[in-house]
C-alpha cells in the first residue's frame, strides 16, 4: 500500500496527504482483518480436521493451523479403498471434515459415516457472497467462520 501511494504521490504530488491517508486506512483494514481471522480460527489449533484438499496451506501457515490431513490429494484422482479406509480411521476420534460446494461431497460422506467427525463447508469460491470491493475480505471472514463453527460445536 505504501509503495502504491508513494508511486501515485510521485505522478500527483498534489494529492499525496489524500494517496498516503488512503494507504494508512487500507493497511489497518488489513491488520485488523489478519486480527480477526486468527482470533476465530485459533481455537482449530487443537482440534483435528481434515480438508478435501491441500490448497488451504498459505491460509492455515498464516492462521497458525494445522490440518490431520486430506481427503484427496488430487482432486481429478479418485481416492483408493484403502485412502478411504485409513481415513475412516483417523476421523473416530473426532473433529471435522471441511467439504467444498463444487467438490464430489460422496468421498466426505463415505470418511464420515458412523463416526464421530462433523462436516462443514468452506466455500473458497464465494458461492454465496456478493461481488464487490469487500469480496475478498469476505471470503477469508467465511472460511474463518466455518473454522470457529467447527471448534464451537467440537469443544461443546
């Protein structure tokens, strides 16, 4: 942001108390969102959950969460009997499956059959969200959301 606004008051010098107030605003939007985010997810730090797939490590480095593991690997590989097997296994004790709106839901309701895991949903498409400048800031606050209910119902 800084960066933006010292280019910008470079080319309009007239404008740079607005460029850098602007830059200002914008970085403590970012930090308290980065504040909120970790406050609901911190609780997930002790809880087991497993995701549908791996693109959710930048998210959880930042978060300072960690997930037990994957249901697929690859989503255009199909888990094998024995993936599905051991996965069942791990979710007895407990925890959460995170399933996704545009993912093949069967694999989730296959692992949490007859166990003690509870399914949520993180949408990382926004599905339900509306377009516009705060899209981006809404989307982390859902994911975040589905996380904290996850540990809400789990640590009930």
């Amino acid at each position: 942001m800084t960066i933006i606004a010292s280019e910008l008051s470079r080319i309009d010098s007239a404008n740079q108390a607005q460029y850098e107030a602007r830059a200002q605003q914008a970085i403590e939007r970012l930090h308290a969102l980065e504040a909120g985010l970790k406050a609901a997810t911190a609780p997930m730090k002790s809880i087991p959950y497993w995701v549908m797939h791996d693109a959710y490590g930048p998210f959880e480095a930042d978060m300072g969460i960690r997930r037990t593991g994957v249901i697929q690997a690859n989503v255009n590989v199909k888990p094998t009997a024995k993936e599905l097997a051991n996965l069942r296994q791990q979710v007895q004790s407990g925890g959460c499956i995170f399933n996704e709106p545009q993912m093949d839901a069967r694999w989730i309701e296959l692992v949490a059959k007859e166990s003690n895991v509870s399914v949520y949903t993180l949408d990382p498409l926004g599905t339900e969200l509306t377009a516009g400048p705060e899209l981006h800031a809404q989307l982390l606050k859902s994911i975040a959301a589905a996380f904290a209910d996850c540990a809400d119902n789990v640590t009930k």
